[in-house]
C-alpha cells in the first residue's frame, strides 16, 4: 500500500519561512508529477507547486517568487521551500503524486501550515 509521509508543518511569523517534506514509500510504479496542493477553511484545495519526473515546475500565481519546489529522485522525496510567508498562506498542505504510466492519484494526510504573529 503507497504511503505518503508528509512532515514540516507548524506556525510560522509573517516574513517567516518554513520547509515541507513528502517522503513517498511502497511505490511499485514509478511516480511522475510529485505536487503539493493545500486547502484553507471555506475555500477548495488548489494546486500550489507541482515538478514532473523530468523536473519541470510549476506554481500557483499566489507563490511565484517566494515558494520553491524540489525533489529527491533517490529517496522518493518531494519538498516544497516557503519564504517570505503571508497569512493568507495558512492552510492545510497535502502532497499529492501520480504515476508515471498509469492512472491513479495518492495523497498524503495533510499538514497544517499557519502564518500569523
């Protein structure tokens, strides 16, 4: 059974920066677009920041400039850099990964992510 391990979250002063982790595990396929997504109360869970297998990135307008993802090939790691944070960033953050040659979705449990003073 895939498992998604996701760590980092945690309060974080506006300006602040903050680092999270997926490490993916029980994968018998190999995995294409690693992504983080992430959901704040009353709103749908968006796209925040996606790399393919080729390391192709994308972000959401909202965190161009300022969040920053990457991933460990070896270890089956996908990380998402957070700087120059705002409140409006205060969510839950799910990392997400799809296979490469195949349908399917995995998520992780979420973590929490709040930016206040």
């Amino acid at each position: 059974q895939v498992q998604l391990v996701e760590s980092g979250g945690g309060l974080v002063q506006p300006g602040g920066s903050l680092r999270l982790s997926c490490a993916a595990s029980r994968t018998p396929f190999s995995i294409g677009v690693m992504a983080w997504y992430r959901q704040a109360p009353g709103n749908q869970r968006e796209l925040v920041a996606a790399i393919s297998g080729g390391g192709t990135t994308n972000y959401a307008d909202s965190v161009k400039g300022r969040f920053t993802i990457s991933r460990d090939y070896v270890k089956n790691t996908v990380y998402l850099q957070m700087s120059s944070m705002k409140p409006e960033d205060t969510a839950v953050y799910y990392c997400a990964i799809f296979p490469q040659m195949r349908a399917g979705e995995y998520w992780g449990q979420g973590t929490q992510v709040t930016v206040s003073s």
